[in-house]
C-alpha cells in the first residue's frame, strides 16, 4: 500500500531555513553520557535486530495455545480436560500455587503444576509512589536478566506497562535500558506473567492503597502498553504471541480487549507493515521523537535505516488497513528536540498523509540533573503542543508517572 503524493518539506526544513531563524534557543546534539555507546568498525551507532543465541526460560502454560496444552498434558498421561483446569487458575484466579487448585487430584498435583508452571519471574524490588497509583516492579528472570514493569491506576483504567526484551538492541543515547545491549528475547511467557503477576497485587489492594480490591474485587489491569524495556517488534513473534494470549477468550487467555492493548517502535518498518497484516486491532504507537533526519539520526539510530518518511508511511498504511488511529509518541528533550519549528514540520509531515488519521503524545523527558537529557521548561513544552494543536493535529501532553520511583525504563535495573 503506498502513501500519498507529498510536496517537499521546505517550508520548514531545517536544511533551508534553519532553527536560528525560527527558534533563538540553541541546539543541544545528542551525545551518550556516563556509557561507551556499542558502534560498529565503521563508526555507526551498533543496531541488534536478532537475540543472541543463549538458552530460553522452560516452556510455560502461558507459551501455549489451549489445544497445545491439552496436547502437552496428554503427553504426560493425563487428561487433556485438566488443561482448561490449569488455565483457568492461571489466566481467571491469577495462580500458580498447588495449594489453591483443589480441583486437581491431590496425588501428583504438585508435580503436575511445576512441568506447567516453572518459574519466570522473580521480584527484586518493589517502588511505589506516594500515592500508590504507580509502581515499578524490577524482576529477575531464571538466568539473572533483569526486566521492569510499571502499574499504573488512573480513573477508569489501570495501565501495565510490559518489556519485551532483556536489555535493548536499538542503541538510542538517551535510553537507559539500550545502554546495556541486547541480553536476549524474553519468552511469551515471560510477557504474559508479568500482566498476571499485577493482577495478583491489584487482587491484593496493593494499587492505590488498601480497599481497593474488597471494593471492586473485578479489578485487573486493563490496558496493556509495550513501552518497556526492549524493542517489541524486533521480538515480534513472541510478542504477537503474548498479544493473542492477552486477547483469547477465557480460559486460554485473559479475555481482554485488543483495542486497549498498545504496540510500540522505534521505526522497524518491515515489522510495522507485518502488523497491519495481523487483523489484530491493536493500537500502533510510533515513537518518532524529531522530525528530521538530521536529528533523528543521532537520536534513534535506527533512522539510519529506515528514515522519518518511511516510518511515518508505514504508521499511516497501518492506519489505512486497520482504521486505526495511529500515535505518535515524542519525548520533549530541553533545547534538543523541542524547538517550535520542529513541531510544525512534524505537523506538516502527519497532515500531508490526510487529517483524522494519527495523534500526537508529547511527554517531557524525566529530569537528570547535570544531563543535557532534561525535559522541556513548561512554557516551551506548552508552545510545542500548541504549534500541533493550531495545525489541527490532535495532541495530548502526556502524564510524567514515577518520576519519584525512576519510572524512565531501565533505570531501576541499571542501578542493581
């Protein structure tokens, strides 16, 4: 599917008018700060698409369509009903304890629940904010890799949001998770628990303080974002897999609606069009973070490969096939990629593919003190989402959640 025709982008292209015309603030370059940014021998920032070759966590229920549950079980001699036994204590009651699975034989039940339950994550740490609407949970899986994830309550909704890889391949300077490399790719299963571990700590009232849970005791996590550590679509397998086990139908999978489940990338366009082939109607979330190419560049080097108009192509047949509103996510980094000029060529981009198709979630960078890595000052951030909003692109400043907790991804993990 091809996109249409666009004029070029002169109006306000850096190459041609310049950020001193349009913008007195100066302009900050990317640099790794702190770390050796991975380049290759021809100097180029060093993207891992492939995972490195190393062992994979057992093989899990939640790895599992039902029917290869049932097969699985029939090859441990038992029933292929006990399946849907196992999975309805796993993806409806959140358990993996033998104990609370009285519908079991007792005779070789604990047996039975460890070859369909080994172990995936174990808790590290546990930071919550003040309010206990957020916490950040770091997690060590069976081979010592560390991952995050972060729950959030907010009115009428409570969001997880999962990683889908250890480490990160994609080398942006400012991320702390890519600062490590690629360990490897988590598993489905791996994915999926970290969802039903949050609802085990919903169930217990631990999000937003005590009562919660003998208030509503329906509650679960109900939006599921994949904007934690890792690229999700360079592990795009798994994660359509753990997609499919979050949207299936109770008992094979959680129940939950696709719609509310958010797949993010940096720009791997191949994958972005695979996507919009899965009849999944999931929502497309690019982070695009600049504009331009020339900034773009440095600051998510797989631009390198796939420039700012073919992601943004992508993002809008993704858009055409599914008719699903696309969004675009931005980090407003001070005196980086926050200047007007650059709002208004992202405007003119978005609005050249058509209107009504995409919108725009600028959210301020979380501050590091002394780090060129800052977020915007408010007036400048106010202006960027103006500059959108009076083009007629629907923006919304996103909510900074767990600046108090190291909410950015791989922060906590960076610390152990």
């Amino acid at each position: 599917m091809t996109s249409p025709t666009r004029t070029p982008d002169t109006a306000v292209s850096p190459a041609t008018t310049g950020p001193a015309d349009l913008d007195a603030r100066p302009q900050v370059r990317p640099a790794a700060e702190g770390w050796e940014q991975q380049r290759t021998s021809e100097g180029r920032p060093l993207l891992q698409f492939a995972s490195p070759r190393v062992k994979q966590p057992p093989q899990h229920l939640a790895d599992q369509t039902l029917e290869e549950r049932q097969e699985r079980l029939k090859e441990l001699g038992l029933p292929a009903f006990r399946a849907k036994q196992l999975s309805t204590h796993y993806f409806q009651h959140w358990t993996t304890d033998p104990e609370r699975m009285s519908d079991l034989p007792k005779a070789g039940r604990e047996e039975l629940v460890a070859a369909m339950f080994p172990p995936l994550l174990t808790e590290v740490r546990r930071l919550r904010t003040d309010d206990g609407n957020t916490i950040k949970f770091l997690w060590r899986l069976f081979d010592g890799a560390l991952v995050e994830s972060v729950l959030m309550r907010y009115p009428g909704r409570i969001t997880l949001c999962v990683s889908s890889q250890a480490g990160c391949g994609m080398n942006c300077p400012f991320c702390a998770t890519g600062q490590a490399g690629l360990t490897r790719n988590m598993s489905t299963a791996e994915i999926v628990d970290q969802v039903v571990a949050a609802n085990r700590v919903i169930a217990a009232g631990e999000l937003g303080g005590a009562g919660h849970a003998q208030q509503n005791s329906a509650e679960r996590v109900t939006n599921i974002v994949f904007m934690g550590m890792g690229e999700p679509l360079a592990n795009y397998k798994r994660v359509m897999a753990a997609v499919h086990r979050f949207v299936d139908p109770s008992p094979e999978g959680l129940g939950m609606s696709a719609r509310n489940i958010t797949v993010s990338t940096v720009g791997l366009v191949p994958a972005i069009r695979k996507l919009a082939e899965e009849e999944l109607p999931v929502t497309f979330a690019l982070s695009l973070h600049a504009p331009d190419d020339e900034l773009r560049d440095e600051l998510i080097p797989v631009n390198n490969r796939w420039k700012v108009d073919e992601a943004i192509d992508a993002a809008y047949d993704y858009f055409r096939k599914t008719g699903r509103r696309v969004s675009i996510e931005y980090a407003l980094i001070k005196d980086m990629n926050d200047h007007a000029w650059r709002a208004a060529l992202l405007a003119k981009k978005l609005n050249q593919r058509g209107r009504g198709w995409v919108h725009v979630n600028p959210i301020p960078l979380n501050p590091t003190p002394g780090s060129i890595w800052t977020s915007s000052e408010p007036e400048v951030q106010d202006e960027f989402v103006e500059t959108l909003r009076a083009a007629g692109i629907p923006t919304t400043l996103r909510d900074t959640r767990g600046k108090e907790i190291d909410g950015a991804c791989g922060q906590l993990a960076a610390a152990e």
